[in-house]
C-alpha cells in the first residue's frame, strides 16, 4: 500500500539502459568531484541552507507569504535536484532538461497547514536528523546496488525489478524529507520505504505545487 503522503514521486524507467549514458554519469561524477562539488557536499549546503532560507523570509513578510512566494520557487530547484538525482542513481536514462515529460514527476499536494515560524523553520535543523540518519544508511546501500545495477547495464542485460525499487523508496524518502526539511510541508517523512511502482498519483481534487 502507497503511503500517505503529500508528496509524490512517479518515475519512468527504461526497459534497458544505455551504456553511453551511465558513462556519461561517470564523467559528470568525477568532473564535479573535480571541482570541489560533491554529493556531501550538496547535502550538507542544502541541510543548512533550506531552513535558514525559510526561517529568513519568514521573519522578513510572514509564514503566510513563505509558502506562496518563496516556498514554489525552493521546490522547483529540489524538483531539478532530485530528478538530476534519480538520473544518478539510474533510475532514468534521460538527463533532466526541466520539460514537462521528464520521466521522474515529482508533485507535492498544498493541504491547509499550520503557518511556519522562523522558530519551527530552525527547528527542523534538529527533526530532521533521524531520519536523515536513516536516509545515510539507505544511501550506503543504494551505492552498493548502483554498482550491481552498473554491471547490469555494461552487460546490457535488464535491470532487476528490485533494484529500481529499492532506488525509487531512496528517492521517495528524499524527497519527503527536504520538503519536510525546508518547512514546505507538515507531515514529518514515514519511516518506511515506499518502493512501489506505478502511474501518476490523482491529484485532481487537491491543489499541486
């Protein structure tokens, strides 16, 4: 059963996988390594970043104008993100161009919420940590199985049904917490690993960010 959530994440993923494009994420891996930009380092910008942003608009013109003005613009950039992510982790073979058919939609459902606070804003610097711990571990194991899954692909075989299972539950899981993380939403991410496949979640009957 899909859990709860006001975010959802549908992903697309090839029958096979190109062996030009996983060397392409090679390249990309260690240009930026190369550079200095690395995914602890991303992390750890976005994990200080997304609530002092929110706690600093907040105290400037009100939770109320966070969540309309500043709180879409923040999620587009998390949407790119975590698509460029699912790309990484092969769960797609199309890098993401920010087009409306990319095959990783990521949506977040606007519910009435309680309006955020600079304090509940900063806060989230520290409820967020369990399960950004648990998010740690998941990435562990999601390395090991990108190096499976690498193999796969350079032997041009499909990829097994629970290897991109497992890597859409990391990306679910990812999703929902940044979106907790940077006060977009109320709802605290579940602890569970979400790796269902499926088509686009209905949406119709709530308003889409």
């Amino acid at each position: 059963m899909r859990n709860e959530s006001p975010v959802h994440v549908e992903v697309t993923s090839p029958l096979r996988f190109d062996r030009i494009q996983l060397l392409l994420r090679i390249f990309l891996a260690i240009a930026l390594g190369w550079v200095g930009i690395t995914g602890g380092w991303v992390v750890c910008l976005l994990y200080a970043a997304l609530p002092l942003i929110a706690a600093i608009a907040i105290s400037s013109r009100g939770g109320g104008w966070y969540a309309a003005e500043v709180g879409p613009r923040v999620w587009r950039v998390l949407g790119w993100l975590l698509q460029l992510s699912a790309f990484m982790m092969l769960l797609v073979d199309r890098f993401p161009t920010g087009e409306e058919d990319e095959p990783v939609q990521i949506r977040m459902e606007l519910h009435p919420v309680r309006e955020p606070t600079a304090g509940s804003a900063l806060l989230r610097l520290l409820t967020s940590i369990p399960s950004g711990f648990v998010l740690m571990v998941l990435w562990f194991v999601s390395a090991v199985l990108w190096v499976i899954a690498a193999l796969f692909v350079l032997l041009g075989s499909l990829m097994p049904r629970s290897i991109l299972g497992f890597q859409r539950g990391v990306l679910r899981w990812q999703a929902r917490l940044v979106a907790y993380h940077a006060s977009l939403v109320d709802e605290y991410p579940p602890f569970s690993l979400d790796t269902e496949d499926g088509g686009p979640a209905e949406l119709a009957a709530s308003r889409v960010l």
